[in-house]
C-alpha cells in the first residue's frame, strides 16, 4: 500500500476544514431541569458542575447517548444528549446589554439584560442582530456580539 507524502496528506485536510459548513456551529440548550456535567462521557465520570435549565451550550461531538459540549465560559465537559433541547437560548456576555425595539441602535431601548441573562432567541442571528424574548415575555433585537450561544 502507498502512503500519501505527510505534505499532501496535511494540505487534503486543511482543505476539507475549509469547506462550507465544515464548522457549523451546533447550538442546544439544557432542558426543563438542571442537569450534572461530567468529565467523561459517563455517570461514572467525576461531577463538574450542576448546569442551570436553559443554559445554551455548544455541542462538540456526540458519542452514543453523551453529547461533549462548550458553555459559555469555554468549558468542556459532557452532558447526557437527552438533557439537551433544541430550543435556543441565550446568555448575555456584555456587561449590560441593550435590547432595541428594531435591529437599530437608533430605534428606542426595550429593556436591558445584565451579564449571565437567559434570553430566548426567537429569530435567527441576521446581519449583526438577533430577535430576543426575555422570560417575562418582553422581545426585541440584541446585538449579537452582546450575546452567547447563536
């Protein structure tokens, strides 16, 4: 059997990490009630942390019944797949953030969300904005870079 030169080998996968989609960001969220994050993908595994419901999360990789995943503070660690939901959540990162009536930082201020507020995204990210719906039910467009997890 012939072997590919390192070289080639290197550039064939650099151009597949380059294709369209090939980094599609996965996004769920914990589901009705909180869940335990392991270290490894079993129950066995050493407790990390208890994640909050409605905590978005980044889906890494999925193994068997497991689901490795990103919070929002760059933690990995695993989760049960069927703690997750594909319901779209949302944690404030900016200090406090604005959430206008328009995807328009001229339109009026709804409301505004401290760091670490859930919001529910309600539309997907267009164009530098994000539909918004805080859980006492107000809505409005958040600037995407004032938000994790879309």
């Amino acid at each position: 059997m012939k072997r590919l030169p390192l070289i080639l080998c290197a550039t064939v996968l650099g151009a597949a990490a380059l294709a369209p989609n090939a980094f599609a960001l996965d996004f769920k969220s914990v589901g009705a009630s909180p869940s335990i994050m392991y270290d490894a993908p079993s129950e066995k595994g050493r407790r990390v942390y208890v994640a909050p419901r409605g905590m978005p999360v980044e889906v890494v990789l999925t193994y068997g019944e497991w689901s490795k995943v990103r919070d929002a503070a760059g933690t990995l660690s695993w989760i049960q797949s069927k703690a997750l939901t594909p319901k779209r959540m949302l944690v404030v990162s900016a200090t406090n953030a604005r959430i206008f009536n328009a995807a328009d930082e001229g339109s009026p201020v709804v409301f505004t969300a401290d760091k670490n507020v859930l919001l529910e995204m309600i539309e997907s990210p267009n164009n530098g904005w994000v539909k918004v719906r805080h859980r006492d039910g107000q809505t409005g467009f958040a600037r995407i870079a004032d938000v994790w997890g879309g």
